[in-house]
C-alpha cells in the first residue's frame, strides 16, 4: 500500500473484500489481526476503515464480541427497500427527463448484457451486469446526492441477502422490467419510468421477504 494514502486504501480494499468476495456470509465474524496481515497494514488504519463501514451499514461493532457483516434482518430489509424504492422512482424519473440518446443505447447495450449472462446460465455475471444498469441510470439522473444513498442501500442489500436463492425465472422478470425502465426514459416519459422503477422495487422487497431467517453467527449477540 502507498503511505499517503493507506487508510483510504485500507478502506477499500476492505470494502471490496466484503462486498466482491463470498468469504464472508451475512452475519460471519471479521477477523481484524487477520484483515490487517492481509492488507499489510497495522490495526489502526483497518479500525478507521470499519467505523466507516460501520456508518454505511456494512458492518456492526459488537462490544466484547467482534466486527460482524451485517447479517440478514427481514425489518431492516424491509426499511432499506421502502427506501430504496422512493429513491430508485425518484432517480428514474429525473433519467427519462435527462437521458440523451447515447444514455439510452447505453442502456440498450447493458440489456444486451444482461440477456446474454442469463442465456449462458451466468448468475454472478448477471448480478454485476443489473448493478452496473442501476448504477448507469443513477449517472444519467445526474443528482449525486441520490446516487450516494443509492449506492450505501445497494451494498447492505447486496450484503444482507448474499447465498440467498435466486430462480432463472426471477432474474428474467428482473431483466424484463429493466427493459420497461429502459422503454419509459427512451419516451421519454418521467411518470412512467417512476412507476415502473417502483414496481421493480417492490418485487425485490417481496421476494426477499420470502428468504427464511439464518441463524445468528457464533459468538454474537442474539
């Protein structure tokens, strides 16, 4: 790591190694002396790092107990997607009044994407595939303020909901609303691209509700 810039180095690489890894399930305990070896850096350095995952909702600190990922909680879920879903209408609206033709073929090509990781039975590919979409119609709203909210809500869903089961017929509906989302910015038509982006939302929200509870990891507080 260079020096000058360790701790946002270190937050980083450990924010990846959290979010871009299976190493650690929701809820798994973090070892710190072994993330700081890793990392090649001293404890204190991965301590900033955490209390800043920590403010995101990455992780929790649990005192006399350790650092754990956040584990799988059905009403904080719950919470984080009636969120996300007052963002998500509010980003779609401003991408159908804002997008130009090259934002739109853009879109195009990421269903293109998306289509092609779910013929070749790629789930992984996928999942990164409607994250970059998301994130592609986030730079097309052009409001950072949401984007920041938006981005913080993807990674504790995506964190929370990890080894969860996905059908093939699940991640078709989820490609066939980003095409609808995509249709809506191309009329360029605000109401619609909010409704639709709603809907997508509330399917999320209802299919993670039907996860079943995991149980608490050892050595944590119920």
């Amino acid at each position: 790591m260079r020096r000058p810039n360790l701790g946002e180095e270190a937050y980083e690489r450990l924010r990846a190694l959290l979010l871009d890894s299976d190493r650690y399930a929701p809820g798994a305990k973090v070892n710190v002396i072994a993330v700081a070896q890793e990392l090649g850096v001293s404890r204190s350095p991965v301590w900033d790092a955490i209390a800043r995952l920590e403010s995101e909702g990455l992780l929790e600190v649990v005192p006399r107990h350790g650092v754990f990922l956040v584990r799988f909680d059905a009403r904080r879920l719950a919470e984080l997607f009636e969120t996300r879903e007052a963002l998500e209408g509010m980003a779609a609206r401003l991408a159908a009044e804002r997008a130009g033709l090259a934002d739109v073929a853009a879109l195009e090509r990421s269903l293109a994407e998306q289509q092609a990781c779910l013929d070749a039975g790629d789930d992984t590919g996928y999942a990164d595939a409607a994250l970059a979409f998301h994130q592609a119609v986030l730079r097309i709203a052009g409001n950072e303020t949401i984007g920041r909210m938006l981005e913080a809500l993807y990674a504790q869903t995506r964190t929370m909901c990890r080894g969860r089961p996905t059908t093939r017929e699940d991640l078709s509906v989820r490609r066939d609303d980003h095409a609808h989302l995509v249709a809506a910015i191309r009329d360029r038509d605000p109401d619609r691209a909010e409704a639709v982006a709603r809907v997508h939302v509330r399917s999320l929200a209802l299919a993670a509700r039907c996860f079943p509870e995991m149980p608490t990891s050892e050595g944590r507080s119920p």
